[in-house]
C-alpha cells in the first residue's frame, strides 16, 4: 500500500509541483479510477489505483533515482531537442530510467547536473524560496578588480531584478588556456534565473568565455570527468533530502505569509 495524497503523488512522478498539482486537482483535471477527483484532501494508492491527469495515467517509479552527471558542453538539458542536438539523455549510458534534470545548464555551460525520478525533491530544490546554493567557476574576459567583484557581493541590476552572488573570488587557475586578458572567477548565487551568471559578470564588465557548475547544494563533481555520472552516495542522498525538506518549508512558509 502506497496511499499519499493525490497532490503528493503528482508531484513524486515529476508532472508538476504539489501547488501546480492541487491546481491541477481543484480545475477536474485529474481522475482515479476514471472519476474525477477535484478536493485537495483525496488521497490515492500509487501502487494499485489508476491515475489520470488529463488524460494521462501516471505511475509513481518503482525505485527513486538520482545521479550526478558531469555535464559536457555542447550538450542540451532536455529530453529531446528539436534541432537534433545530443541531450544529457545521450551521454548517460547504461542508465534505463527515466529522470529529468533538477534546473538546467545552457548548452554551453558545463559541470554538474543533478538528475532524479523524484518529482518532489526536484521541485524543493528548484523553488527560489529554498536558496540552495549553486558555486560556478568562470572564465571571463578581462581582470576584475576587486571593486568589481564587490559590485556582485552588493548586487547589480539586471532586467528582471537585482541579483547578488553570496560568495566570489578570482581564483588562480580555473582551467587551460587561462591568461593575462582573461580570468576565472568562482561565485555562488542561490537562484535559477536564466543565464543569471552570465548576465552578472556582463553587468560588470566582464563577459563569460566558459562556464561550468562546479558543486549544487551538497554536491561536487569529484573524481567525474566530463561525461561521467555515478549514482549518490547514502550521505550524499540523505544530507540533500534535508536541503529539500528545509527548502520546502521555506517555500510553504512564503506561500503561508501570502495569502494572509
């Protein structure tokens, strides 16, 4: 027996988050069992009940999954890409289940990418209530002063809203080919906008020649070379489900503040 609420359930099987799910369940959209299912306190069992959204039965995974892959560049963070470029799903060989990535890398982007079967885990860790921290190491254009490195400590305007990096310093080597006219810069940012970093270090001045994610919340790529992935660690696991947990009840703490 599997019973959880159907919301819940949603959420676990990465087809929405629990808030888009109860959206879901409140607008008919979901069945069990071929009835409609629209009260946000029905529960369901993964297990033997059929559940439908739009139409669509889903299926909690027999087995949670989550890897770490060293993500190449020139590789997109989907599925399937409609100009038939490789995708992460291309590198990941051997590996039978299906997952999608938590967030996403640009094309060009390298470093780690942590992707999972479990929807609700994804979904803690993505929410910008939760500030889970992301480090990036970049190679940029030019050598920032320290008084432009304190402008990311002390935020810069962006298009969409001020953002500020947590932590930066220049470091000494980030990678080959580093020289006088360029420098690597390593920074951490607990958002997910698009492009963020690079968008950072252009307001500064100094725009991104090459850029890789170097650790996620607890998460480090070490001893993983572009391309490879290996499964987490138990302490790994257990020490990011509490990053989650925590970055949930922030989230449900945010939403609680709102709609008073």
């Amino acid at each position: 027996m599997a019973i959880d609420r159907l919301q819940k359930i949603i959420a676990q099987a990465g087809i929405a988050s629990r808030r888009k799910a109860e959206a879901l369940i409140t607008a008919g959209r979901v069945k069990v069992n071929g009835v409609v299912v629209n009260e946000l306190g029905a529960k369901a069992d993964a297990d033997s009940d059929t559940i439908e959204v739009d139409g669509k039965v889903i299926r909690r995974p027999k087995a949670w999954t989550y890897i770490i892959l060293n993500k190449p560049g020139g590789v997109v963070t989907t599925a399937s890409d409609e100009f038939d470029r490789k995708t992460v799903f291309d590198v990941l060989k051997g590996v039978d289940t299906r997952l999608f990535p938590v967030g996403r890398l640009d094309l060009d982007a390298e470093g780690l990418l942590l992707l999972t079967n479990d929807g609700e885990l994804a979904a803690g860790l993505t929410h910008p209530a939760g500030e889970v921290p992301k480090t990036y190491r970049a190679k940029v254009k030019g050598m920032p002063t320290e008084a432009s490195l304190d402008r990311l400590r002390a935020g810069v305007d962006l298009e969409d809203g001020p953002a500020r990096a947590d932590f930066v310093h220049r470091v000494e080597s980030g990678g080959p080919k580093t020289s006088r006219e360029n420098a690597w810069i390593e920074l951490t940012v607990t958002e997910g906008r698009n492009h963020l970093v690079k968008r950072m270090l252009e307001a500064i001045g100094h725009p991104v020649i090459r850029l890789r994610r170097v650790a996620f919340a607890n998460l480090d790529l070490e001893g993983l070379r572009p391309g490879q992935h290996r499964n987490l660690r138990k302490a790994e696991l257990q020490k990011i489900k509490a990053i989650a947990r925590t970055a949930i009840r922030k989230r449900d703490r945010r939403r609680a503040g709102e709609a008073d």
